[in-house]
C-alpha cells in the first residue's frame, strides 16, 4: 500500500529549463510534506518541505506546491541546473513523526 | 565534520551470521532512525528512538535489534542474516521536539548477504 507515489521514475530536462517533479498521497491525515535528493552512494538531504495549512513555499531556485485537495504536490526547479541531477524523494508526515517516502524521481539535467 | 555517521560503509557477509551498524550524530538531535532501502528503491523506515525510547517500530523481523547507548548513537544488530536482509541501510537524526521533522541522512551502509 503505496500512501506515497511518485509515479515518474525518471525525468530529463535541459539545463536552463524548469523542472517539475510530482508527489501524490492517499492519507491526508499527513501534515507536513518534504522533498530529499539523493546523490548516488550518498544518504539523502533535505531539500525544502511545506506545511499541509500551505499551499506554497520557496527557497530559492526551488518552490513546492501542495494541493490538499487533489492530495498533490510538485517541485519546481528553476532554472534547472547540471547539478540538480540526482534522485528527488518526496516524503510525508505522519504519527510518530514518521516518514513516508515515495520510491524517487531520477532527474538529468542536460547541459 | 560529518553529521551523521555510519559504518561499514559497506558489509558483505554470509547467511546466519551475525551483524552490526553503528550509527552516531553530532548534531545533538533527540530523535535517530533507521531505513532500508531495497532493491525496489523505496526507503523504509525501520525504527525510531527518541531520547533514548524507542517510538517507531515498524514491521521489522525480530532478527533486527536497535541498541541506542545514548542520545547520539543508535546502533543496528542483525541475528541470522537472510539473503533478503540485503539492502541500504541509512541512519538519520533530526530535533522532532522543535515540531520541523528536518531528518538527516547518514552516507548508507550497503549490506550483501551472500
């Protein structure tokens, strides 16, 4: 039972471009929602995260969106750069303060 | 200075035997995790201990055994490996009583059981 989909396994943008990664969850008891990147043979880091009483927030090149509505959320990159490419995890809260990953979008970033 | 730390990094080993991966955190965090990511990629969390309390256990087999000395360390021993134990195994920490659960990664451990 997958609460957390990330239903693109990879995405390949040209550098300069925007880059959208999707989320999308069943349990809207979750609260609060995160996205990692991961570097291959690295642990993943913290990239940016919104609360569910938000529907957007920036840091930077990279803004998260959350729908509560349609149980959705998206990162936007721009503008995509080299080295933005790694795998990008989206991850929700729950009870407990656990986690729940979704399987990760491999991102290219073209030069 | 590297937050969160894990060794081995790598750890290749026969079935039935017995193992361990140690974990610690300079960032002073209360609360340290363990995931397993498997071959399908998806990051699992194992368990979860807070101050020392172990808060999250999820469906793990009982072969795996989580041991937190102190705030700073929470350390994995694994009974009678299966050749399914192998997987990444990340370590994490973050300050869940600050209300923001920003977790922080260890570099993995890749487990091979052969």
């Amino acid at each position: 039972d997958q609460q957390v989909k990330q239903n693109s396994p990879s995405l390949s943008v040209q550098e300069g471009r925007i880059s959208i990664l999707n989320c999308d969850y069943t349990n809207s008891m979750f609260d609060y929602f995160l996205w990692y990147k991961k570097y291959p043979a690295e642990g993943p880091t913290f990239l940016i995260s919104i609360s569910s009483i938000k529907d957007k927030n920036e840091d930077g090149r990279f803004t998260v969106f959350l729908n509560k509505s349609a149980k959705h959320l998206s990162l936007h990159i721009v503008p995509s750069q080299p080295g933005d490419s790694a795998v990008y995890f989206c991850a929700a809260r729950g009870s407990n303060y656990k986690l729940t990953f979704g399987k990760g979008t491999l991102l290219t970033v073209n030069p | 200075d590297t937050a969160v730390s894990q060794t081995p990094k790598y750890l290749v080993t026969q079935m039935g035997n017995d193992k361990s991966i140690k974990c610690e955190q300079n960032l002073g965090h209360d609360t340290m995790y363990w995931y397993k990511q498997d071959s399908k990629k998806f990051l699992k969390i194992m368990f979860s201990y807070n101050n020392k309390e172990l808060i999250i256990n999820e469906t793990v087999p009982n072969r795996f055994s989580p041991k937190s000395p102190d705030k700073a360390h929470l350390n994995l021993h694994i009974n009678s490996l299966e050749l399914g134990d192998s997987a990444v195994y990340f370590c994490a920490s973050s300050q869940a009583a600050a209300g923001v659960d920003t977790q922080y990664f260890g570099p993995g451990t890749r487990l091979t059981v052969l």
